[in-house]
C-alpha cells in the first residue's frame, strides 16, 4: 500500500509540473512567442519607435506596458498558488491527513516581480531624457532597455516560487493539524525530458525532512543548499510527500535509475532527445 501512495503522490506532483510548464508558456518564450508578456512588450516597442524620445509617449507607454504586466502577473500568480494548494489537498487526500483549509495568497511575489518592471521603466526613463532610442529598443549590436526577456525570466522564477509556497503552505498546516510530524520527508520531483536541466536530474529522488533543505550540485542552480525549488530560472521541479520508511523504496530507485539514464545519454551522446510523455520516470 505504501508505495501505492507514492505513486499516486509522485503522478499528483507530475500536474503541477506540467501547470508549471504551462503558465511558463503562457509568458512568453521564442516556441510561444504569443505569451502575454511578450506580446504587451511587442505592442509597447511597437509604440515606441519613432517616439522614444518623446518622454509624454513613454510615460503613456510605459504606464500601458506596467498595468498589462499586473494583471498578467496577478492571474498567473494566483493560478500558480492554486495549483500549489491543489496537490498539497490531493496529497492529504493520499496520505489521509487534514485538509488544507487556508488559501494562499501570492501578494509579496506580485510585488517583487513589478519591482524588476520599475527598476527597468526608470533605466527607459532616463535613457528617453538624453534622446538614446537605439539604447531603449536595442539595434543590431545590442539589447535594448526595453527588453522582455529580464522581466519574462524573473516572471517564471516567482511563478515556481508561488507554487512551492501553496504546496508549503497547504501540506505545513495539514501536517501540523495531523500531529504526524516525524511521519513523513519530502522528495524532489522532476519530470524527465530533454528540457530537465542537469540540476534536477542529480537532485531527483533525493529525499529530506520537511524543516532540510535540498543538496544541490549540478548546473544550473542558484545555491547550494535549497528548502524549495525553483533551483534555477524555468525551474520545473517540485516535491512530494513520502512515508519515512518508504523512502528507499523501488519507485524512489526507478527515479533515481532513470534519472542517471539520461544523464549518461547525454554525456555519450552529447545531445538531447525529445521524451514524451515526460514523467518521474521517463527513459529515452
């Protein structure tokens, strides 16, 4: 029975990474080039040239462009907390543990993402003073000011943050509430395909308690040590709950095997392929 609730827990982490996957999308990226940060970007720049000099055009620009990133932000934030509550209930469901009641609200990392936005308005602002329109739309030699790519990266940074933090919130309390806490550890989760970064792959499988902090060492990765994904920007990785003694058990050596399988792919091949379905044990 026990690795029949790691398995469930394992297929209900698997949708958060294929929501995480999509809200990425749905921001923009040059296999999606109709997200909406890209296309509020497209539709600002557009509105700029010729005129980026003219500092009444920017300001009216610049306040279209911050209001169309709020309200991106703010939906997708949102979405993200919820698919964050929405596997911590499933995994009280599996492992018969309270309901999470609370819901959590994303409001710091809404904040936190427009705050890149401004810092970026005001480099605009004062490049627009001193009539450098190539320095705010780039030319051929260069990126200009007015960039989507910093704020789109930074975007899909506080999206995987805004899930954690709902699946932390959601499973914390539940936990809490069940009195069951040495019952239990957290395992990261990747969903192995040819976008699985180096970082996750090593760290897939690796099981610690729920107050530890992950053990990272492939690349990418912002730190060392981490509580939670994401370990790097378009981070897709989460975690799972997992019975104490189940952590060794033959699911957890499947998802290590299959991931130092294509880790080993990779090096003697020195290229990725595409794997679909990709999953907590997806090969080749």
């Amino acid at each position: 029975m026990s690795e029949q609730e790691h398995a469930q827990a394992l297929r209900i982490a698997g949708r958060t990474d294929r929501e995480l996957a999509r809200l990425f999308a749905g921001l923009g990226s040059a296999r999606h080039p109709r997200g909406r940060v890209l296309t509020a970007y497209r539709q600002a720049r557009r509105a700029l040239a010729g005129n980026a000099t003219d500092l009444r055009v920017v300001e009216q620009v610049l306040a279209e462009l911050r209001r169309s990133l709020a309200a991106t932000a703010l939906q997708s934030l949102q979405t993200a907390g919820q698919a964050g509550m929405v596997q911590a209930r499933a995994m009280a469901r599996v492992y018969d543990l309270p309901l999470p009641v609370e819901v959590y609200a994303p409001v710091s990392e809404q904040a936190a993402w427009l705050a890149l936005f401004d810092a970026q308005a005001a480099q605009v602002r004062a490049l627009a003073l001193t009539g450098e329109e190539a320095a705010i739309l780039g030319d051929e030699g260069r990126v200009g000011a007015l960039s989507p790519g910093p704020v789109v990266r930074e975007g899909a940074r506080w999206l995987a943050i805004a899930a954690l933090a709902g699946l932390s919130f959601g499973i914390d309390g539940a936990i809490s509430r069940s009195g069951r806490q040495d019952a239990f550890v957290r395992q990261a989760v990747a969903a192995i395909d040819e976008r699985t970064t180096d970082c996750c792959l090593k760290v897939h499988g690796q099981a610690v308690g729920m107050r530890e902090r992950f053990r990272l060492t492939g690349t990418p990765r912002f730190a060392d040590r981490m509580r939670d994904p994401p370990f790097h920007f378009y981070c897709r990785t989460v975690w799972t709950l997992v019975r104490l003694q189940d952590v060794e058990d033959s699911l957890t050596l499947r998802m290590r095997d299959a991931a130092t399988a294509e880790l080993t792919a990779r090096a003697e091949t020195g290229r990725r392929v595409e794997i679909h379905p990709a999953s907590a044990t997806s090969r080749r």
